[in-house]
C-alpha cells in the first residue's frame, strides 16, 4: 500500500491578523500553516513543530524581521524562508545582519499569489538537496565499508602470502633433503665415491659462478651436480665395485649410467631441469665421449661444467686403483684436456679461479 507523502508545516509571522487569514488562505491545501503575530509568538512555536517553510513579513520602522530571521536560521536551518518586503535592499540588508539565508524576497500584497509557486519550488529544492546529502552518506559509508573491507583482504592476503612463504621455504628444505638423499644412496653403493657428490657440486658452483653461468639457474645446477652420477644405482655391483680394470663389456654397462640416470630424472618432476648435466656429463668437447657423441657447444653447458668438476675431482683424490694427484698438476691435466675432452674456455676460468683461491 502506498503511503501518502508527509504534509508540510509552515509557519506564517506577520503582524496583520487580516494578512495573516490572506496568507493561510493562499496556502491552504499546499502547507499546513500556522500562524504567528509577532517574533515573540514565533520563536515559541518553533519548540513544538518543525517548520518546512517560514514566511516573514518585514514592514518599517518598527520590523523585527532581523532577529526572527536569526531565531529561524538557529531552530529550523534546513526550512525554507520566505521574506515578504517592499524593499529589495533593506531585505539584502536583513540577510546579511542576521547570517541567514532567504530562499525568496516577496514584494508587496499584489505579489502573494506568487507564493505557492515558490512555497512549491523552494520544497522541491530541498527535497534534491536531503536526497543528494543521503547519497553523499551513503557514497561515504559505502566507501568507509569498502575501505574496511580492502583493509581487511590486505590483511588476509599478507598473512596467507606469509603462510605461503613459510610452506615454500619448507617444500624446498624438503625437496633438499630428498635430493640429497638420493646422492646418499649413489654414494652408499659405492663407498670409495664418498662425499664425491658434495665435492663435485662444490666445484661445479665454483666454475659456475666464474663462468657468470644464470644465478637463478644456480639451485638446480647445484642439484644436478650433485645427481650427475644417479644412474649409477642401476650399475651391476660387481661391475661398479670392481677394484681392478674393467672387461670391454663391462665399460660397455658402465657407460650406461647416463642414460640410465636420465631415464630416472625423466620419471621425476623435480629431476627433469637437471637431465641435461645428467645425461650428457660424460660428453667430450670434441665428441668422442657418450652417450650421444655431441660435440662442443652442442653439449649442454650444465653437462660441460659438471664434466670439469667431476673429472677435477676424481684427479684430486684417493681411489682404490689410483692416489690422489697434487692440485697443479690436475690442472696441468685440466689445461691439456681443453678442446679434447674439456670446454677450452670453462677449463680456464676454473684454473684461474683455483688458483686465485692459491690452490694450484
Ligand atoms: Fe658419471
């Protein structure tokens, strides 16, 4: 059911009780008026109703339109006033002694038929003016809330971001232990290789970071390093623990460890960055070596740069069938095999780098 909109109130002063009647009359079925013989009687009204509309009526000398304006401005400042004066000026003048604003100036007599005209306008403005205030809170409160809101999401998002972080960090320690838990069990089947994985990964990042080798790429370079040999879990045992030289069928398996190894990082997500430096670290720069016979460049450069460590390595320690070669010598060993077996280039930045660090 539809409700019928508020009436509103006005409040006519005037010191006529005639014109008082006259104004009622004009403005009858538009307003609810009331009526008011003086200031006095006004400002008493205002304590029992609130005005939508106040019209004054301002005649010389002896007008106290001034302090009633004032008194309106104070008890209904959103009402609208209406001043009725023969004077335009000395109405300006009444404005601006009181602070106060009239919405229309209304001449004499002749001129009320104009008011519910302007009653009707003035109610209309007011009307826009409350609507656009709410909009303007309810803009404002919606944009409190949504502020509220984006505060709390940022929130949220910093703390599952720190969640993220945390579980990150934690996936990787993990993905650490595995892999190097995997050099373990190569190393544990041959344990003349002990910490043989560990060192070659130490060279490895030595001779990376001289060769200015893509210090995202350097995590699983490191692990590569570290795996290169994981093939070596499906060599014969009699065959990898042999102490004495191998029989050519023997090489033949041995050689296999490679392309083993490169089976198994096929097979698990986290090895496939790395089958490059498995598969192929034991090919030679000049493409005799296996499993593939690739030939310089063509080698990865994670294969060329474990190949280096790797055989650094095996130069610089004990073996069972062999003692470990004095460092200037392994890289006397090193500077012969570049452009044979070895990448000319990465084999000079590694003995540089050696013995800078006065290994040699
Ligand atoms: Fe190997």
């Amino acid at each position: 059911m539809l409700r019928s909109p508020p009436v509103s109130r006005a409040l006519i002063v005037h010191r006529s009780e005639v014109a008082l009647g006259e104004l009622r009359d004009i403005l009858r079925g538009r307003v609810e008026c009331d009526l008011a013989r003086g200031s006095a009687e006004a400002i008493g009204r205002f304590a029992d109703a609130d005005y939508d509309v106040v019209v004054l009526d301002h005649r010389p000398p002896d007008s106290d339109a001034t302090e009633m304006l004032r008194a309106t401005a104070a008890a209904a400042p959103d009402a609208i006033v209406i001043l009725m004066t023969p004077g335009r000026e000395a109405a300006e003048r009444i404005e601006e002694q009181a602070d106060a604003r009239v919405f229309r100036f209304l001449g004499g007599p002749d001129q009320r038929w104009q008011l519910p005209g302007i009653v009707a306008e003035g109610l209309r403005l007011r009307r826009i003016e409350r609507e656009r205030r709410e909009l303007v809170q309810k803009l404002s409160a919606d944009h409190a809330r949504l502020q509220r809101r984006e505060k709390l999401l940022d929130a949220v998002v910093r703390e599952r971001t720190k969640d993220l972080e945390a579980a990150y960090v934690d996936l990787k320690a993990a993905n650490r232990q595995a892999l190097l838990g995997l050099a373990q069990a190569i190393e544990a089947k041959d344990p003349y290789t002990k910490g043989h994985c560990a060192r070659v990964a130490e060279h490895t990042l030595t001779l990376a970071a001289a060769c200015g080798y893509p210090a995202e790429e350097m995590e699983n370079l490191e692990y590569a390093s570290f795996l290169h040999d994981i093939g070596k879990i499906g060599i014969k045992d009699a065959v990898l623990l042999k102490p004495s030289a191998l029989e050519p069928c023997e090489w033949e398996h041995m050689r296999q460890h490679p392309v083993v190894g490169d089976a198994i990082a096929s097979q698990i997500e986290m090895l496939k960055p790395m089958r490059p430096a498995i598969r192929n670290h034991h090919e030679r720069w000049d493409g005799t070596g296996y499993p593939d016979g690739m030939k310089g460049h063509d080698i990865p450069l994670a294969a060329r740069i474990v190949c280096i460590a790797d055989a650094f390595d095996a130069m610089i320690t004990d073996r069972p069938y062999k003692r470990a070669i004095p460092y200037p010598e392994c890289l006397n060993f090193l500077r012969r095999g570049a452009g044979r077996q070895f990448d000319p280039e990465l084999v000079e930045f590694f003995c540089r780098e050696r013995i800078g660090e006065g290994l040699d």
